[in-house]
C-alpha cells in the first residue's frame, strides 16, 4: 500500500512540476526543461523512501532495493512519455 501512495505522490508532482513550467513560461516547450528537472528531484525522493524503509521500518537493503525500480520507473516513464509527446 505504501508503494501505490508513493507512486501517487510521484504522479503529483509530476503534475506540480508541468504545470510551475507552464505558468513560467521557460522555453518554448517549458514542460520539457521542467520534466528533465523532475528526474532528479523523483530519484532523491525515491532514494530517501529507501533510506527510510531500511533504517525506520526495518526492512533489509535487498529488499528495498527490489522496490526501488517499483518506485522510481513509473513517474520517470511517464514524464519522459509525455516529454517526447510535447
């Protein structure tokens, strides 16, 4: 369950994050600066997921190493589809 809360979060952002590129107006595909800027933000909030997984819930770094790709992939193969879309 906390995986699908993440990866709602992570889909959020992604929204908040298109939407501050299209208000700023940034270049002329502003959503496409914005989007190359989310994967690096979504990978430290996936890495810190992590860190909290292993070191608060007890959870070995196999194991969350299994999640990460799970938590990590699906905005960042969403943004880099709607980036080649624009």
């Amino acid at each position: 369950m906390h995986t699908i809360l993440v990866l709602v979060c992570g889909v959020i952002l992604l929204g908040v994050f298109l939407s501050f590129g299209w208000l700023w107006h940034m270049t002329p595909f502003p959503s496409a600066k914005m989007l190359k800027l989310f994967i690096p933000v979504w990978f430290g909030i996936s890495g810190w997921n992590l860190w909290i997984g292993v070191v608060t819930a007890g959870y070995s770094l196999y194991e969350e190493a299994l999640v990460f790709p799970q938590v990590f992939l699906p905005p960042v193969c969403l943004a880099l589809a709607i980036m080649y879309w624009l």
